[in-house]
C-alpha cells in the first residue's frame, strides 16, 4: 500500500483538504477514518504522547492508554483495508521530533512500503500573522511550538523521509476556486 502524509503546516489549507477528503474511498485511494477528518490528534496521542501531555490528560479524567488504544485500533482497520493508497492528513506532523517522526514512520511501514509526504509552506510573515490572529480570535494560548520554522520542520521530517518522498508546495491565498489547496493537493 503507499501511503500520502499530508503534514500540513497548519494556516496552508489543511482544513479545506481535512474536509474535502474525509469520508473519500473509490475502491482503490481511501482517506484513513481516525475518528475526525483531522488525524493530527489520533497521531498526537499514537506517537508524541509525553508526560506532560498524559498529566494534563489524566486531570481532565480522561485515560490516555484508552484513547491511545482506540486510535491504535482505527489505524490498524485503516491499514487493513484491501487499497492501493491510503491519505492521512495531519497538520501537527510537521512539528514532530525526529523520535515521533520515527515513530510514525515504523508503525505505517507496517502495511505501507512507499510514502509520499506532502508539506505546504507560505510566507513565513504571512504565515505568522493568521497564526497569531488565529489564537487572538479563540482566546488560545501559543506556545514554542508552533512557531517552529519550516527550516526546522523540514529538517527533522527530511531526517525520517528521503527528498524523493518529499513534496514542498507553495501554499499562496486562493483567488480564484481552481487555485484552491485542495486542487493542487
């Protein structure tokens, strides 16, 4: 099976693609049911779950090995199906270390023996500022994390997928609906 990782990065149309994808299955492509059209948090929970994050989790009565276990069995389903390819599209991927990439990496090559790894970048200013505009919007808090630069991203990603497995594309505002994100996805 090949596998296509959309990793994002998040304010590049990941939404539009989450959602133009989700539900999709002609017999051959499919895009993988993690229980939302977003897979950042089933891989959030499956391949970067830290400490802090089984902490803030367990205060809020939740069990992370449950919800792990859960997301565990949705990707096994996924990858079981009789497919040619597979769609993951996870946004946060792109901020994984090297380790969760790694990770993440091990557990696909399970069922899929080629990837395709797709990352949109935009203006970093630009980028920046619906990032920040974003979290003013919600009330949300930012953290260090997401301001990783597409250079560091890069980096680690490139570490865990080679350049022919890699495929940067401009993400620029859509003006027209044949530019949309999704098209060129």
């Amino acid at each position: 099976m090949k596998c296509i990782l959309h990793i994002g990065v998040e304010k590049t149309g990941s939404t539009s693609i989450q959602k133009a994808f989700n539900g999709f299955d002609d017999g051959s492509v499919f895009y993988a049911d993690l229980d939302r059209p977003n897979h950042s948090f089933a891989f959030e929970y499956m391949f970067r779950l830290d400490d802090n994050f089984r902490q803030a989790l367990s205060a809020q009565g939740v069990t992370p090995e449950k919800v792990v276990n859960e997301y565990e069995r949705l990707l096994a389903e996924a990858l079981d199906l009789d497919r040619k390819t597979v769609i993951f599209s996870a946004e946060n991927a792109s901020k994984f270390s090297i380790t969760a990439l790694r990770s993440l990496r091990r557990r696909l090559e399970k069922a899929c023996d080629s990837f395709q790894v797709v990352m949109f970048v935009r203006d970093p200013l630009r980028w920046t500022a619906s990032l920040v505009q974003e979290h003013s919007k919600f009330a949300l808090p930012l953290d260090e994390m997401q301001f990783l630069s597409f250079q560091e991203r890069y980096r680690n990603i490139s570490a865990v997928f080679s350049l022919e497995e890699l495929t940067i594309l401009k993400y620029e505002t859509p003006t027209v609906a044949k530019q949309d994100v999704v098209s060129r996805f």
